[in-house]
C-alpha cells in the first residue's frame, strides 16, 4: 500500500527546504530536485549538473532510480560508488569525491546529492559545504535513522580515527527527498536501528508521542507505510523545530537531539566503528543516560522502565553485546573527547521527566561511573 506525499518545512529565511515524505518520491527526483532549485536561487540551466554520492548496497537498488529521473529531465549526472559502512567517513574517502568533481569539471552550480544512509548524508554534505566554499546540497536518505536524524538540520562531518563527527560543518540541505519504499527493503536490523531515534523524540519533546509508539508497535514493526509516513513525518517536524530555534548549537536547545549520544558515541567508537550500529548504541547510550538521570534523583525509576520495555518489543538492543569489557577510564576518556564537552566538563542531556530533558555540567564522574558499574555486561 502507497501513500500520498506530505511534506515539512525546516524555516531558516532564504536558507528554508521542505522535506517530501511518500512513497515513489525517488522516481519523480528530476522535476522535484529541479523546482527546488528554481525555488532557492531562482533560475535554473537548462541542463543542471549533479554528483549522485552513494555507496555499494544503495547504488543499484536507489540511486540507479535518482540518475534516470534526472537524465530523463535533462541532467548532466554523474554518479560515485563508494564503500559501504562507517569506515567510508573519512578524509581520505573526502578526497576521493573531490578528485570526482574535479574531473568533472564542477562549479558552484553543480548539485551534491546524498542517496544513501546517514553515512553517505554527512559525507556528501561536507563535500558540498567545502567545494569551492559551498555547493547546493540535496539529501535523499534511504534508511530509516537517515531519514529520522541525520538527513535534517544541516549537521556534516566525517569521523576522526579517535573521535566520531569532529571534523565538519553546518550546512543546510535544499531539499529533502524520503521515499518510504526504500524503507521496505532495509534489513531488519537496519530497520531497527532506525527506531531509536524515533523513540528518542518521544523521549524528550512530547510524551503524548512516545505513548503513540508504545501503542503502534504491532504497525512498526510490520513497517505499515501509513505508520511509517506518521512517524517519519513527526520526527522531522519535531527536529525541524528545534533546529529553527537554534540551528548552530548556541543556545543549548538543539543540544537535547544528542540525549544518550555521549554514552552512544564513546560505545561506538571504542567498540570499533561498525560493530555497533549508530541506532544500537543510542538505544542503549539512552538507558545509561535515563540512569543516570534516576541516580541523579531528576526521574523515577517508571522513567526508564517505559524507555527500555519500549526500545525492548522494537527489537532494539538495551545493552552491551556480551563479551564487550569497556573499562570505565577508557568510556570516560572517550566522552572527554566528544565534541559536546565544555571547557572539560562533560556534558549530559538527561530527562527530568518523560517528554522533557536538560543540559547537566554538574555530573560526577563518580556517578557515571556507578552507572557504567551497574550496567556492565554479565
């Protein structure tokens, strides 16, 4: 069953995009990419150029789709496969892409577009924010957590050997295009994956829809594409709210979207980029925050209860897989590295009740210590 296209504005002046959400979106990509652009910088050659940026797994099944639509509305398209997984954000992988646009000979009217996972999105949107100083930038996500996270708000990057997303930039997309048939053909633990995020929201903007997801869990999991449209469309929505109000990370507000990365992405990294998936350890980076915050004494222990019954029936891990010993200074010496410390404080977003969450500089380390104790695997 299909759905009809719907659509969110992210409001940022003449930077605004929309975000088309609806099944076949892809097939169409030639007249929407096209009116976006119109729309954005008010004209539009007759032959536009374009680098499709995908990777091994996407390329065949979606891209291939993007580059027809375009070649049919009269696109100069180009596409680059490049390796699948977290490995690929990288500068060297960077360079690969700008030796691409070189010999292609583009400028700064050539279109960046990112047909993949949250992977091939940020390292294509760094490469349209730092091509001859800026590029226009289209994502067209492909996995569920991409399309949920990562594909809005304008946050690029690749990973530092030692430390995740430290070298990048804020860099809007022009549009966004989520064609909820791609999610149809995700392997299930990519499914999954992606559902953290979506939980995560419930988690820390709106109570009312963290019940909705305890209620249609049977429609997720079954990946019904009405479900689908509904809570894709209100994670965007709920993202673009907070990015419109501090699109720069400057005022704090945007910082409660990292709510159980800085457990998350210190798990990631010292367990070896790709043996967690991003979604996995947020999904259990978000039941050491929910912790914390419970021996901090901000919530009650039904707080992270609800959190981890949730995360649990949509087949989301709630822990460390067996076998993985993380010594605590190693965890602790990661979070000092990630980028949302402050003058060396580490910095936690932690609930103070479900639906809501703030900022925390004050955290002993000896509590996140008694945490990561109590929480080691068995």
């Amino acid at each position: 069953m299909s759905v009809e296209s719907t659509s969110v504005t992210v409001s940022l002046g003449e930077r605004s995009y929309d975000i088309e959400i609806g099944s076949g979106i892809l097939a169409d990509s030639g007249r929407r990419f096209r009116g976006w652009l119109q729309s954005r910088s008010g004209s539009v050659p007759a032959s536009p150029t374009a680098l499709i940026v995908t990777d091994a797994h996407v390329g065949p099944l979606y891209a291939a789709t993007v580059a027809a639509s375009l070649s049919a509305d009269g696109w100069t398209c180009q596409t680059i496969e490049l390796p699948a997984g977290e490995t690929s954000k990288s500068l060297e992988v960077v360079a690969q892409v700008y030796d691409r646009l070189i010999a292609m000979q583009a400028d700064r009217r050539t279109v960046i577009v990112a047909v993949g996972g949250g992977v091939m999105g940020d390292l294509a949107g760094f490469v349209a924010a730092s091509w001859v100083r800026g590029v226009p930038f289209i994502q067209a996500p492909t996995t569920l957590l991409a399309a949920v996270d990562s594909s809005v708000g304008g946050k690029t990057g690749v990973n530092h050997p030692r430390a995740k997303n430290m070298i990048g930039a804020f860099y809007q997309p022009w549009g966004v295009a989520i064609d909820l048939d791609a999610f149809q053909t995700l392997p299930e633990r990519e499914y999954r994956a992606g559902l953290a995020e979506v939980v995560k929201y419930g988690v820390i903007l709106d109570e009312n829809f963290f019940a909705e997801l305890e209620a249609g869990v049977e429609r997720i999991q079954a990946r019904e594409p009405a479900m689908l449209q509904r809570i894709v469309a209100a994670s965007c929505q709920f993202k673009a709210d907070v990015v419109e109000q501090d699109e720069f990370e400057r005022t704090g507000l945007r910082a409660m979207l990292n709510y159980g990365h800085t457990f998350a992405h210190a798990f990631e990294t010292l367990c070896g980029y790709g043996t967690l998936l991003h979604g996995e350890a947020v999904s259990i980076g978000m039941l050491y925050a929910s912790r914390l915050a419970e021996r901090r004494g901000l919530i009650d222990a039904d707080v992270t209860r609800r959190q981890r019954l949730l995360l649990e029936r949509l087949g989301m891990p709630i822990s460390l897989p067996a076998g993985v010993d993380l010594s605590n200074e190693a965890i602790l010496g990661r979070m000092r590295l990630d980028k949302k410390t402050v003058a060396g404080s580490l910095r936690f977003i932690l609930p103070t009740k479900l639906g809501r969450v703030e900022t925390f500089t004050d955290v002993p380390e000896s509590d996140v210590c008694a945490v990561l104790d109590e929480m080691r695997p068995r």
